[in-house]
C-alpha cells in the first residue's frame, strides 16, 4: 500500500476514491465533498492531516439547553475518539460546534486515511442525532 505522506498525494487518493477537493483561496483549506454533500474541511501540515467537520451554531442551539448541550459534548468525547468535538470561533459571534480528527503524515497510508473519513462520517451522524434536542425549533 503506498504512503500518503504529501498534500498532492492525499488529494489523488481522495479523487480516485470519488471525493470532490477543492482548495480554498489561501490554499491552506481543503474542502473535500461526496455525492452526497457531506463536507469535509482539511488542512494539511508537513506533519499532519486535519480533518474539521461543521455540526451546528451556538446560535442554533436553545438557550436555556446550552450548558446541557456542552456537559454533553465534553461527556461524548470520551466515547468517539479518536475524533472529538471542538469549538471553532472563525466565524464572528456564533461559535460553531464542529468533529475533528488528526492523523500524522508519516506512516499515513491508504487504509487509515479510508477509516478516517468513515469514522468521522459516522460520528457525524451520530453528531446530528444526538444535538437533535438542544436545536431550536
């Protein structure tokens, strides 16, 4: 199984495996998409591939379930790793909940990278499920 330890190497492999990946225009954020549009954000260091997934908005989520809604987040962590939940603040005044998932480049071959993105679509799913009731309307 060849490695896939470059940036060029993981967007071949992705295509040939039927993902759509698209660059960002600073070139540093991958955004790779199936037929499906389940969207995947990347980056990719010398030393690491980063995998982000978008859950939903503080703003999203009911305000009298938000402590309940992060008490679960923190409890879930221990049950979905490696993948975790985490906070991206990029977007001024709505906090997002987001999955991610970091694997290191240097061994980094086909089959793991496979089992990756099937681990974080899954734990996506289960994402979407579980925030069901702390959602707004």
């Amino acid at each position: 199984m060849s490695k896939l330890n470059t940036k060029s190497a993981i967007i071949e492999f992705l295509k040939q495996e039927g993902f759509e990946v698209t660059e960002k225009e600073d070139g540093d954020v991958l955004v790779i998409s199936d037929e499906d549009d389940f969207i995947i954000f990347s980056a990719i260091t010398d030393a690491q591939i980063e995998f982000v997934v978008d859950i939903c908005g503080e703003m999203d989520l009911k305000p009298e379930k938000l402590l309940e809604a992060y008490r679960m987040l923190l409890h879930k962590n221990t049950e979905i790793q490696p993948t975790c939940y985490g906070l991206n603040d990029s977007e001024i005044g709505n906090l997002r909940i987001v999955l991610v998932d970091s694997l290191p480049l240097e061994n980094l071959d086909e089959s793991e990278l496979q089992l990756s993105l099937s681990s974080i679509a899954q734990n996506t799913i289960n994402a979407v499920e579980i925030m069901r009731p702390y959602l707004k309307g």
